[in-house]
C-alpha cells in the first residue's frame, strides 16, 4: 500500500510559488546542498547519457519542469553541442531566467525554452531520444498522467530519466537528514527567499508526499516503460530513475 500523502501540488499554487521564488532559486539550491546539487545532475548526463550516434542520434532531447534549465545546460555540455534540447516548464519567470542563462553562454540557437504543462505536453509523440525531470514530477499535480506524457513523446528505444529527492534508507543517517529537513532547511530557506506561499515548508511536504524507490519504478512501469531501475545518490539523498520506451 502507497505511503503517499496528500499535497496540495494546485497548478496554480505551485506555478505561484516558484514564480516568487525564481530569482534567488538556483543561489538557495546550490547553497543547501553544498553545490552537490550539480554533481547530482552530472552523474544524471553520466548514468543516461545523450546518443550522438546510432539510431537515435538526430533525436532531441527534452528536459521538462526544466526550472532555470541546469539540466538541459548539462545535457548540452554532455552532447557537446550536437542535439537540439527541449527546455519545458509551465512557470515563466523560471523559464525566463533558464532562456537568460542560454543567451549568455551564447546556446539558444540550439536550446528551444517552452511554456508547457507536463499533464498535457504540446509536443508530438515519439519525438525525443530522452525525457528527463530533475526534482519537478513531484510537482507535477498528476504525476501518472506526467508520466504517461513523458513515456508518449519519448521514441521507442529512448529513455525517460526522473531525477528526485528521497528519503535515505541508511540509520542513523536517516534520522538525522530527517531532521534537518524537517527542521533547518525551511527557515533557511524562508530567511533568504521571505515569500508568502512558503516553498521550502512545501519542500519536505512535497519530498515525504511523493513516491520513493520501489513506488516510483512501479507507475514509471504502468506508464508504459520497461527495465525501470533506481540509482541512489549521495546516500540516498537524491534518486535518479530510468526506463526504456519499447
């Protein structure tokens, strides 16, 4: 039976709250977690990395609930350039920020920034060589309907990758990387951001309300995937799970 509990993850609610907070994300990211938030999205471009040859090579990628777009920036360094990437989200002030980091690197020609909603993507099926997430399908207000869409326009023989936060499995780690999300890192961020919908009370909220592990491989597998597998990062910190379309 599924521990999940109920979170108000409200399109509007939750495009709101990452709207304020937009500004001063990626600072208060970075600064939370020592910057092993980068690693964690580099051993992602590693575990799944982009196909520049074979049959999937002139395949986009695309990278949905994008945020300021660390992930899609990383993928195109893991490509070296060579593939068009899709950068999805449905808040624009993030997309905004994420379209001003690939103008400054000089990236947009090849990197495309879209306002979508991952319950009902704009996109044609089949499209993508890989779908990733990194720590936006827990907000997505459905997450099985997200996944489907995910596992729709991913080609056959591609892979959709969901990068997240869990809960470590490891005592007595485990207890004290609970407190210290329960406890320290909502005032932390509150001190920084001060904004009125409270997203980091949201974080753990949104973190212990969401699927873990062996809950997540099993709607990945009910949304159409295969081989579904989980890498834990940093003592279980982060997951990142990968399945295959056939």
């Amino acid at each position: 039976m599924s521990n999940v509990a109920a979170v108000d993850k409200s399109g509007d609610r939750v495009r709101r709250m990452f709207g304020e907070i937009a500004p001063r994300y990626d600072l208060l990211n970075h600064l939370l977690s020592g910057n092993v938030d980068r690693y964690w999205r580099w051993r992602t471009t590693r575990i799944v990395p982009p196909a520049t040859t074979g049959p999937l090579a002139d395949a986009p990628i695309l990278d949905l609930c994008t945020g300021t777009g660390d992930l899609a920036l990383a993928y195109d360094r893991a490509a070296r350039g060579k593939l068009r990437i899709t950068a999805a989200d449905f808040c624009p002030e993030m997309l905004q920020l994420g379209k001003a980091k690939g103008a400054k690197r000089g990236l947009n020609d090849r990197i495309e920034w879209v306002e979508a909603d991952a319950n009902s993507l704009p996109f044609a099926s089949d499209t993508y060589q890989l779908v990733t997430a990194a720590f936006g399908l827990r907000n997505v207000s459905d997450t099985d309907a997200g996944l489907r869409e995910m596992t729709r326009v991913c080609r056959r023989g591609g892979k959709v990758a969901v990068l997240e936060f869990t809960t470590p499995r490891w005592q007595p780690f485990k207890a004290f990387y609970g407190w210290y999300f329960r406890n320290v890192l909502p005032r932390i961020g509150q001190a920084v951001m001060r904004n009125s919908t409270a997203a980091y009370e949201y974080l753990p909220e949104s973190v212990k309300g969401f699927y873990e592990y062996e809950q997540l491989t099993e709607r990945m597998t009910s949304a159409g995937l295969a081989n579904v597998r989980y890498h834990p990062l940093t003592l279980g910190i982060a997951t990142l799970y990968v399945g295959e379309k056939k």
